[in-house]
C-alpha cells in the first residue's frame, strides 16, 4: 500500500478518487434510501389517486347498478401491467367488479373491503379507497399494485455504479489537472533536487508555475539553492584560501625546521667547540703547568737554604691551586654539560679520609692547627663510591676548613647513621674551628661563581666553585651536603653518602709507596742513573716522547731523578725510528703530538712486535683529563697512562711497577750530607739525607709526614691489638715497617717485621713480646723528630 | 327516518331487487325515483337555470305517483347538487318550463303530455325524462326496463339543444347514447 503512494501524483489522485468515491457513496446511499422511501410513498400515493379515479370513473356505475360498466372500468387497469387486482364493492361491501392479473391469486381480491388507507406488504402496496358522489358514499374500490423494489433497488444501483463510475472518470480527470497544477510542480522540483544532490549543480532553478504555495514553495526552493550556490563558492573560496594558507604554513615550518636544524647544527657545533675547547684549555694548561710543577718538583730535591725553600714551596703551592682551579672549571663544565660521571668501585672510606689528612696534614701542621680524623669501625672497610670524586669533595672541604681556621683544629670524622638494605649510611663531617659563616649567607655557599666581594668569596677564594661541584657530586652520589656554621665559632660542613657494601677482598692493595707525600721521599733511596749504555745492558732504558721541549726536559729530569737513563724523541714518527734500534725497554709518550701521535705509535709499535709478545712497556702521558681518555690508550695497546702535570711519586709507581731496577744494593752510599751525632739515633742518618737531599727543612717536613702517618698507623696497631685482629695487626705493622725503612728507622722497622711475621703465625705472646720494643722504638724515634722540629 | 337510513334502504332497493326480484313494478318505481335523484350529478346546468344561489332544485313528476311519492319521501332527506330538493308534481296541462329543473313524464301520463312538456322544455335548461317505449324527440333521458333491469336511454342532441351538459360517466351506464 505504502508503495503505491510513494508519489505525490498517485496519492492525490488516490485522495482525489477516493473523496469523490466517498461522497458518491454515502450520497448515493442516501439518495438510495431516501428515493426508496419516496418511491415508496409515490407508489402508495400514485394508486390511491389512481384508485379515486378509476373509483370516480366507476361511481356511476355503481349508483346506476352497472356492474358491467364498472367491470369495464377496472379492466382498463389491465393496461398498467404493474396492477395486481382491482375490486369494486358496494356501499354494502359487497364485490361489485373485480380485476386480477392473470398471474395472480385469486384469494389476492379481498371479499370485502377493509378501511380506506394504505397498506403496504412486501413488494406489495393495497389500497382501499372510499367512492363518493356528491358527498354520499356509494361504494369503495381495492388496488393492489407491485412495488417492484428489486427492479427499483438494481436500476438505481445501476446508476449509482454509473455515476460513480463517470465520477471516477470526473476524478482522474480533475486529478491530471491537479497534477499539471500541483503535483507537476513538486515532481518536477523533486527530481531537480534530486539532481542537485547527484550532480552539485547548484545554478539550476526550479521554474515557477503558479502564484500559489506551490510557486511559494519553488521561490523558496530557489532562495535555498541560491543560498546554497553562494556558500558553496564561498566554501570553495575559502577552501582554496585554506589551502593557500596551508602551503604557505607548510613553507614556513619547513624554512622554520631547517633554521632550527641549522641552529640545532650550530648549537651543536658551538658545543663541540666548547668541549673541543675545553679539552684543549686543559691540554694547553696543564702542558705549561707540567713544566712548571715538574721543575719545581725537581728544584726541590736541589739544594736551597731557607729563603729560597720557602719561595719555592709558595710557587709550588700557587701552581697546584692553579691546577686545582683549572680541574674545578672543567669539573663545573662537565657538570653543566651533563657529562661529569662518578665511577664507583670498591675502596675503603678510612683510606681514603687517610689520604685526604696526608695531603693536608702539612698545611694544617704549618698553620700550627690540629688536623685529625676518625672513622667509625662499624663502617664496612670495602663499600662502592667513587673515590676519587669522593677525596676531591674532601678535599675541597678541608682545604677550606684549614684555610679559614687561625687556631684550634679541624676534624674529619666519618660515621655508620645506619645500614639498611646492603647499604651503609655514612656521614662524613669536616668540622673546624675557623671564623664561620652567618647563618644567612649558609645557603649562597652552593651557588656557582659565589664570589663577588662577599665574605662567602673570602672563605671559598678561587673559582668559588668547589663546593658547588662538591654538592653536585654530592648529589650524583646519591647524598647531600650541608652546612651549619656559627659566625666566630666554627663550621661543620656534612656529607651524607649512601655507601653500597662491597667484599673486601676487592680493594685494591694499597702501596706503601703511594702514600708518602712530596718528592724528597720518592727519591731518598734512588740510584744515580747510569750511562745511556750501561742502562741498554741494563734493559732499563727509557724513552721520553713529547713534541713540547719543556715537557721532555721535565720528563727527562724526573726519569733521571728516579735513577734511570732515558733518551728523547719529538713526536711519534722519531721514537719509532729509535725504539726500533731495539735499545728501548720502556717508552713514555705524550698523546698528542704532530706527525704521529701516541696512539699511533704504540699502534705502530704493538704490530711491529712479534705476536704475543708485548715486550715493551708503552706508558701514555696525556694532559687530557677527560673521561675515556684511558681506554684510548689500553685500546691502542698501551699498557698504563700517568696525568700531566706528572707528580714525581706517580711516576716511581709507574716506573717501579713496570720496569723495577735491579736490587739497589749501593743504596744509601748516595749523598751522605753530615754524620748524625748519635750512633743509636732511632733513624739511619745516611738514608735520611739521601731522602732530604741534605735540605734539613726537607728533612723536618719528611719527618713530620713520616710521623702524622705513623701516628694513624700506631693507633691502628693499639686498636688492632686491643681487638686481637691477626689481619689488622698485620697490615698496620707491615705499614710502619714500611714507613720506617723509608726513612731509615731501621730499629723501628725490625721490630714491626718481627711483629708482622709473628702476627702472621697468630703467635699472640710473641706479639705481645714485639708490641714493648716496637713501643720502645716509637718513643725513640718521637723524640727524635721532637728534636729536630725544635732544632728548626 | 333519517338520511343514512333512508339512503342505505333506497340503494338497496335499487341494487339488490335486480335479480331477488326480476319484477315487480313497485320495486321499478322506486329505482326510478332513485335514479332521478341521482342524474343531477351527472348533470350540468348553465347559471341561468337558477334564480337564487340557494334556489331549490325542482324536480317535476308528470304522473307516476308512486314515483313522486318516492321523491317526496326522499326530498325530505336529502339535497341535489348542494341544493334542497322539492318535488313538483305537474298537473295536468300545467306547463313545465318556468320552475322545474327536472321533468319526470311518467309513463302513465301518455305520449301526448310527454311530447308536450318535453316540447315545452326544449331549449330550456331542464333535464326531460321520459319513460316510454317511444320517447318524444327532445327527451334526454328515457327509462328503459332490460331484463327485469331499469336501465335508460340518453340523447345527447336533446341535451345540448337545452344547455345541458352530461358527464361521461353517465353515458357510460347508459343503454345507449345518441346524438338525436
């Protein structure tokens, strides 16, 4: 159903048709029932008018006894073929003519007349009517009529269906009309929106039609279409201006992109320039600084009077606090850059607050301040830190503490907070006694470059950096530094340092050698070195590379200063000629030199070597002290690196550890300056001045050094003894026999190698035994040192 | 007796002695009587034939006693054409043109009387009846009696020479109708 009235068209023709079907219908029916009503009534009427009239006609007859007459009156009706019967009765009701179709019962004529009226039965209508003559009744007659309703019901439905049937044809006729009037209009509009939705065409108009909705409709329609034209042309304009912009931003973020690239490049460049050039600033210095500490590294072991002495330790001491400074910078470089790195291993937190009071433990003693330190023994001896980041953040500390304390002490203390997890806590204070800081200015401390005229750049002095690099090292640690201060009273500067536990039997050994301080030690018990010839017999010759004259010639000194011959060669090219002459044992080489550099002469030298045998000993010495700066060098098949400025003491490690000299069996028949009065002096006079080189203020602060250690080491036995530890009685013994034979403390010396070897068989009576004369010793030889101090 | 009564008894009289009883001149008289009191109604008459507007209509008997009795009987009862009924009986040689509007010859009055009064009628509106096997020319209505059946003539020509104008009705029932 819904189907047939998709369209318009058929659903007004379909309410066109079934109006008019309605209409004609319910009027038809009306019609219908109302004329059979009135057919009805006419019928009834039509023969009670016929029924007076053929009475009329048939009065006469009646009133003159005519029967024959009326007979003949009533027969005419034969003529109406739709009467039944007729009868004719006499004033006394008796039948006085009658008629009857022939198809009709006789019983239909009624035998005497009923009362005038009406009657209708069935198809049949009756009537009796009453016959009159000049107002006197003289008899009544009967008709009996067909109604003939069926033939009356099928004509007018007949024509009904007719009607309807022209009234449909009416309708389809109006409904066309009404199509080219209405429904042409909305088809035609209808199929044009349907093409402007398939086609986008949007400049079509729907043609008006009539003044009507309708032609409202189609105006309406046109408006929109208009409407729709112009925003769509906009929409395309504004399109394409979208586009336009689109590619002129996509122009501009690619020109954008490449700037930034190309700045990113610069930046890039910029900041390999800068480590480029930091790299070569610490290159640069330290090669003149080399020169300069190496020289006076060697002008010390000569023989100065006072004056000379004291200039020499103030220009030392401003080229190591150069250095220090210029180590400071490119920590804080390296810091700022993100490529500073702590490098933990296993080390010992005693050792390494023993190094640090070793190293300041002169300055502290010259200002006449009480430099000591405690390590708590709960700490675990081996723990992971990096110790060379941690000695410098120490360092820094207590070069401050001493440099701003007039009188008292500075103390070092390092204690267990707490353990937890694998990991000691450990809190290292330097405290001191020095002029403080207010409380506000606490906190600038940290601050980088914080020295502008203020009491902070007074306490810190240099590049104000270290403790800046010391709290960011700190940090990187995983711990904290603070300070608390109270002006005129003291500072104490914390360190707190999560320490992961490692095994002790991962520590490094720790050389006797390395931690005696300063270049008159190094030296005491060194040869004089032989001749270029005897030391190629020998297997001991040495070969000093470095493009930088002054460099050679501090090398050169220091190589001789340690008892060895040595030659020289300018850049890498040269020393290869001359080490393949094959007189060479041991080959130190600057890294960076014209022509051939170190890296490539070792190269050169590891694949001219027959295979596996690495008879040559390659040592680089590099100003850069950059990380990955010693796996350069392994790589390149060297087999150690020393930093410049080279430090006499680390040097002899070298040189001892790879190319020891044969057993010195003439040492101490070196310099001999003056007979020491006493023949039972606690110290051999003869290695004494070897080691002095004669300066009796060498000597003192030799011997000042060699005491501050041995006090440490002496306390260490106590401790050790006091706790029956084999292993640390051992190791503390071992230290001041080795210190003792150093100087010439040979009695002291024995008597700790004597505890030593009995500490080893765990034989705690002859320990005790040895304890009295090791004791015996150590008094002897304070006093000694007592005396000299005194005799300064 | 009242009209109703006197109605029901006369056409009674008249319709059923027609075959109870074949003859019997009483009965034929009084049907006559009864007949001439119902031809007025078939019977037109010009505006002339009537002095007044409630002038009574005057039926005049020539003889036939029985039958003026019968009309006498009638009269008293009921009207003609809306008009009371009087019953004139003509004397011997009386004339019949001035007051009469029907003139009943009885048979018993003879030829020459009905010839006379029809005569004396003729051009004027009044209706002539004759009974006579023989009517005068000029009589418009003469009784006849057919098979024991008082039946009755008309002339049309009579009629219409004294302005009389009959209904179709009545020459229907009549035995014969002629132009004469």
């Amino acid at each position: 159903m819904k189907r047939i009235f998709r369209s318009v068209r058929r659903k007004l023709f379909a309410a066109v048709l079934l109006t008019s079907l309605l209409a004609l219908v319910i009027c038809g029916a009306g019609l219908f029932v109302y004329d059979l009503q009135a057919y009805r009534d006419k019928s009834a009427n039509d023969l009670a008018v016929e029924a007076d009239l053929v009475g009329y006609e048939t009065a006469a007859a009646l009133q003159f006894d005519d029967p024959a007459s009326a007979a003949q009156n009533v027969a005419f009706l034969k003529a109406r073929s739709n009467v039944r019967a007729a009868a004719v009765y006499t004033a006394h009701g008796s039948l006085f003519a009658s008629y009857r179709r022939s198809d009709v019962d006789r019983a239909e004529v009624p035998a005497a007349p009923s009362r005038a009226g009406v009657a209708i039965h069935g198809d049949t209508v009756a009537v009796f009517h009453d016959i009159t003559v000049d107002g006197e009744h003289v008899g009544s007659i009967y008709l009996a009529e067909d109604l003939r309703m069926f033939n009356r019901v099928w004509t007018y439905a007949a024509i009904v269906l007719l009607m309807i049937l022209v009234a449909l044809l009416g309708a389809a006729a109006f409904s066309a009309w009404l199509q080219h009037g209405i429904t042409r209009p909305i088809v035609d509009m209808a199929s044009l929106a349907r093409d402007v939705v398939e086609k986008r065409d949007y400049s079509v108009r729907a043609r008006r039609r009539t003044d009507d909705e309708i032609g409202t409709l189609a105006d309406a329609f046109n408006e929109m279409l208009s409407q729709i034209e112009r925003r769509t042309e906009a929409l395309v304009s504004s399109n394409a201006e979208i586009q336009r912009l689109n590619k002129d931003l996509e122009r501009r973020v690619m020109e954008r992109t490449a700037q930034l690239e190309e700045s990113n490049l610069q930046l890039k460049t910029a900041s390999q320039a800068k480590s480029t050039f930091l790299s070569m600033m610490s290159h640069e210095i330290r090669t003149p600084m080399n020169g300069v500490l190496g020289m006076l590294e060697l002008l010390s072991l000569s023989k100065l009077d006072m004056q000379q002495r004291t200039t020499l330790n103030i220009v030392r001491d401003s080229g190591r606090s150069l250095l220090r400074i210029i180590d400071d910078i490119l920590d804080f470089s390296k810091i700022e850059a993100g490529k500073l790195e702590v490098a933990p291993e296993v080390a010992s937190i005693q050792e390494l607050i023993g190094r640090v009071v070793a190293i300041y433990s002169g300055n502290a003693s010259s200002k006449a301040l009480t430099l000591s330190s405690h390590c708590d023994p709960r700490i675990s001896p081996a723990v992971m830190v990096d110790p060379l980041r941690l000695q410098q953040i120490l360092n820094n500390l207590v070069s401050n503490a001493i440099k701003f304390t007039r009188e008292g002490s500075v103390e070092i203390r390092a204690e267990l907070v707490e353990r937890r997890e694998g990991s000691d806590l450990v809190r290292i204070t330097v405290t001191d006694t020095g002029i403080g800081i207010a409380r506000e200015k606490s906190a600038a401390l940290f601050e980088p470059f914080q020295q502008g005229g203020s009491e902070v750049a007074r306490i810190f002095g240099g590049t104000g950096l270290g403790l800046s690099i010391g709290k960011r090292l700190a940090g990187m640690m995983g711990g904290e530094i603070t300070v608390t201060s109270e002006l005129g009273r003291g500072t104490t500067v914390t360190v707190l340092l999560p320490l992961p536990i490692a095994d002790p039997a991962l520590l490094p050994r720790a050389d006797a050698h390395a931690r005696s301080e300063g270049a008159a030690a190094t030296v005491a018990a060194r040869r004089a070195p032989p001749s270029a010839d005897d030391a190629c017999a020998e297997g001991t010759l040495v070969l000093v590379v470095d493009d930088h004259a002054v460099n050679r010639l501090v090398l050169r000194r220091q190589v001789t200063a340690l008892g060895y011959a040595c030659e020289e060669a300018e850049d890498g090219r040269e020393a290869l000629e001359k080490w393949r002459s094959g007189r060479f044992s041991l080959l130190i080489t600057d890294c960076n030199m014209p022509v051939m550099d170190g890296y490539e002469l070792a190269r050169a030298i590891r694949s001219a070597e027959p295979e596996g045998a690495r008879s040559t000993i390659i040592i680089a010495c590099t100003a850069n002290a950059l990380k990955g700066e010693a796996e350069n060098c392994f790589a390149a098949g060297m087999n150690d690196y020393i930093a410049k400025p080279v430090q006499l003491r680390r040097l002899a490690e070298k040189l001892d550890k790879w190319l020891p000299l044969p057993a010195q069996a003439d040492a101490g028949t070196g310099t001999v300056q003056d007979a020491c009065a006493a023949g039972d002096a606690p110290f051999d006079r003869a290695v004494l001045d070897q080691a002095s080189g004669g300066d009796a203020d060498l000597e003192r602060e030799m011997l000042a050094q060699f005491r501050r250690f041995n006090d440490d080491d002496v306390q260490r036995l106590a401790r050790a003894l006091e706790l029956r530890s084999l292993e640390d009685v051992v190791s503390a013994a071992h230290r001041i026999k080795g210190a003792g034979r150093t100087l010439g403390a040979e009695a002291l010396a024995a008597a700790c190698e004597r505890m030593e070897a009995a500490a080893r068989d765990g034989d705690w009576d002859a320990i005790a035994a040895c304890r009295e004369a090791v004791e015996a010793q150590l008094v002897q030889v304070g006093r000694y040192i007592d005396a000299a101090m005194a005799k300064a | 007796m009242d009209f109703r009564r006197a109605l029901t008894l006369v056409v009674a009289c008249a319709a059923w002695p027609v075959h109870a009883e074949p003859s019997g001149v009483a009965l034929q008289q009084r049907i006559k009587a009864a007949f001439l009191t119902k031809f007025p109604a078939y019977v037109e008459w010009p505006s002339s034939a009537f002095r007044q507007p409630q002038a009574p209509f005057v039926i005049g008997v020539a003889g036939a006693e029985p039958v003026a009795r019968e009309l006498e009987q009638a009269a008293a009862a009921r009207t003609v054409n809306g008009r009371p009924l009087r019953v004139h009986r003509l004397a011997a040689g009386e004339p019949a043109d001035d007051c009469c509007h029907v003139i009943f010859v009885g048979s018993d009055s003879g030829p020459e009387r009905a010839a006379e009064l029809v005569a004396q009628a003729r051009g004027k509106p009044i209706l002539t009846v004759t009974d006579t096997q023989d009517p005068p020319a000029g009589s418009v209505i003469n009784f006849r009696v057919q098979d024991d059946r008082v039946r009755f003539d008309i002339s049309r020509g009579a009629a219409e020479r004294n302005q009389l104008q009959l209904r179709s009705q009545l020459l229907a029932v009549a035995r014969e109708a002629s132009d004469r």
